[in-house]
C-alpha cells in the first residue's frame, strides 16, 4: 500500500465524499495503482480529469502513486476537450433532450434509450464518438477514451456545458441535420415538399429541406423560431439560419 495526499478542485469534489471536499485529505491506494485506479476508486471518472499536479510538478493519469505524493487533480477547462474536427456525440438513455439539442445545432449525435451500456461503449469505440451520460460508472469503463459527464438536469443547461467543455459554437452549423434521424437535411424544390406540407406553408415558405432517411420536410416556420430562440438563450449567442 502507498499513502497519498489528495485534493480534488472545482466541479470534481461533486464526486467525492462529502467528508473530503474542499481540502486535502490521506488516502491509502493499492500497491502499484495508477492516478487514474486512485482517482476512479475515489469517484472521479477518469474522463473528467484534466489537469494534474503530483508533488507540485505536471503528470498523467497512469502515473504510479507512490508513497507521500501530494497528488492534485483540475477538472477539464471549458475548451480543452475541442477537437479540430467536426465531433461525435452519442447520448445515453437518459439524456433524449439534450441530444435533440445537439442536433439542432448541427452535431451528429446519437441516442437511442433502449441501447445498453456494453453497446455504448462498444459504438463509441469503434466511431470515435464522445459518450455524455450522468452515469459515472460508464464513464469509468476503460474502453471510453472520450466521455462527458453532464452534470445539469435540464436540456438546457446541459447544452450550454457541453457546449463550453467542447467549444461548440464555432463549429455549428444549426438546422441541417434531422432532429429524428440524425442525417444530413437536403434541400429540395417547392415542387417535392407540396405532396407533405399544407397548402398555406407552400404559400408562405420559399425554401424547404428534406430528411434523406424518414423523409420529413422542414422549413423556417414558428417552429424554427422556437428552436432558434431556445438555442440563443442556452448559449447566450446570436442562432441563425
């Protein structure tokens, strides 16, 4: 056994027993336990470490706790989680809305509340998606290299914390993907969205967008209105078109 100090910061004493929030505290971790092993025993989903002081110097996750470490651990800063490329979201059971959310802003994000965690796991692996979920026993599952744990309860909030853990904003692209299916919307003539869409709205709308998949039309009504300033209070910015 190795005894250690630890200190967990911000969003992170969530995990923790209350008894060793807001202070360090001893903690005696198996012999050869890696940070991350130390960490996960003590609540903290590895996925939700950022950055980490051993002994007052940078380290990682798999470090091994060695006897008398004073062992500090950040959560992850809003943004460092971006990533270059467009990314990935898939949302467990619980969180339907907030994938919804996602969608409407333009991110492939797939949910489905009848699949398992072992599915989930195996899905993200092998797409390279980020798995949100508020099961921290997920997100602990060494299989899961990106993960969120999404600490609000409404949709609303969580879209703005994802949002900000990921840097989202700059790479939306709002209403252009399915809110059901999740694909890519096309656009298409007046002429093809007739056969599904009230006279009055073809009278009103110019421009109309199909689903590939279910085939649902879409157009800019009150509906859009609606989404788009559901959007712009979340994220505190301008959604357009």
């Amino acid at each position: 056994m190795a005894t250690a100090t630890f200190r967990f910061h911000g969003e992170l004493e969530r995990f923790v027993a209350r008894t060793h929030r807001g202070r360090a505290f001893d903690c005696a971790c198996a012999r050869a336990a890696t940070i991350k092993n130390a960490a996960e025993a003590l609540g903290v989903p590895h996925t939700e470490v950022g950055r980490l002081l051993v002994n007052g110097e940078a380290a990682t996750l798999p470090r091994i706790v060695r006897e008398g470490d004073s062992i500090e651990v950040f959560p992850v800063e809003p943004g460092a989680a971006a990533t270059e490329e467009m990314p990935l979201f898939l949302a467990d059971a619980h969180l339907g809305g907030l994938a919804r959310l996602l969608r409407m802003l333009g991110f492939d994000s797939l949910y489905d509340n009848a699949v398992h965690d072992r599915e989930i796991v195996e899905i993200a692996r092998r797409e390279r998606r980020i798995v949100l979920t508020r099961d921290r026993e997920l997100l602990k599952c060494r299989e899961v290299m990106r993960g969120c744990f999404v600490h609000a309860l409404k949709a609303e909030v969580q879209i703005s914390e994802v949002a900000a853990r990921y840097a989202l904003i700059r790479q939306m692209r709002p209403f252009t993907l399915c809110l059901h299916c999740n694909l890519r919307l096309q656009d298409v003539e007046a002429s093809v969205a007739q056969q599904r869409v009230p006279d009055r709205v073809l009278a009103r709308y110019a421009r109309f967008m199909r689903c590939p998949g279910c085939e649902r039309i879409y157009w800019e009504g009150s509906h859009w209105e609606r989404m788009r300033t559901l959007l712009s209070d979340a994220l505190d910015v301008a959604i357009g078109a």
